[in-house]
C-alpha cells in the first residue's frame, strides 16, 4: 500500500488534508468570534463578513426547498471518489495535475461537512470595490479555484509538452 500511495498521485492527499483542516478552523473561528452578517473591514477592499450559503456557488439555488443541500453533497461525495480513484492512477512523474486535484477535492470536502453538519456552507472571505462586490466566500472555495487554475496551467503546460515531443519523432 504505501507503493502505491508514494509512486501516484495519492502522495500529495496530505494537501486536501491540510485544506479542510484550515478551511475548518477559520470557519470555526469566525463562527466563534463573529455574528451572523457581521462584518470586520480588513482593507479598504477586504472584509471577513460571516454569511452562510446554502446553495452552491455564488448562492446558487441558495433559495430553494432544502433538496440542493443533498444534491450538491452528492456531487461533491461523487466527485470526490472519483479524484480518489483518479490519483490512484496517476504516475509518479506527474505533480502539478496531483496536486490540482488535492486542492479541489480538500476544498470540495470542507464544503461538505458544512452541508452535512450545518445545512450550509460558512463564508466569510468578501472583497470588492466601491460597490462592485464578489460574493463571499471561504478558504476551501479558495483552494477549488487554485485547483481549477492549476488545471488550466497544466492542460497548456502538457499541450506545449505533447507539440514537442512530436516535432522530436519527425
């Protein structure tokens, strides 16, 4: 077993670890230390303002019955597997994409336990501009879009890979 968790992409899983363990504890510290829809101006761009979203991104379907609670969890446990099975075959050479995936599946299960602990998610995370403003979010939202970032990184870096190692074979 531990084979095959060092030579795949399974060796870097202690970066989801230490996303939900920080996404977490700063959820649990603004729950703590903050009231609801509070808000602490940091900058003059960044506040911590403690909301809850009980839709998906951007407080999507934040306002139906209660089935997006189930739906998005499901996703989320889905995916999740599947990033598992997926690391498991990747070759050691390979770190970027690995590491791409740990951050997005550390970052899926923080907003999990939220869901099936609380029944929403806990953001807190707000930045904008005079009256232009992101919707609030949290430190595993951060590290899915890192994640999808890196992927992006990585489908060019590895497009760029694959046109030179066929202009070698010519």
């Amino acid at each position: 077993m531990r084979n095959v968790i060092m030579n795949s992409g399974l060796r870097f899983l202690w970066l989801a670890v230490l996303t939900v363990v920080l996404d977490q504890w700063s959820k649990h510290a603004v729950m703590a230390s903050m009231d609801l829809y509070q808000s602490i101006q940091i900058t003059s761009f960044f506040n911590f303002t403690h909301t809850r979203n009980y839709g998906a991104a951007f407080s999507l379907f934040s306002d139906a019955s209660g089935w997006q609670r189930w739906f998005f969890t499901a996703i989320a446990l889905v995916v999740s597997v599947v990033i598992l099975r997926w690391l498991r075959g990747t070759p050691k050479p390979q770190i970027m994409l690995p590491l791409a995936f740990c951050l997005i599946l550390g970052g899926a299960l923080g907003n999990v336990y939220d869901r099936l602990v609380y029944g929403y998610v806990v953001d807190f995370l707000h930045v904008y501009y005079q009256q232009y403003h992101w919707p609030v979010f949290n430190i595993a939202d951060s590290a899915i879009c890192l994640g999808a970032a890196l992927l992006i990184v990585d489908m060019f870096k590895n497009k760029e890979n694959h046109r030179d190692s066929n202009e070698s074979a010519d």
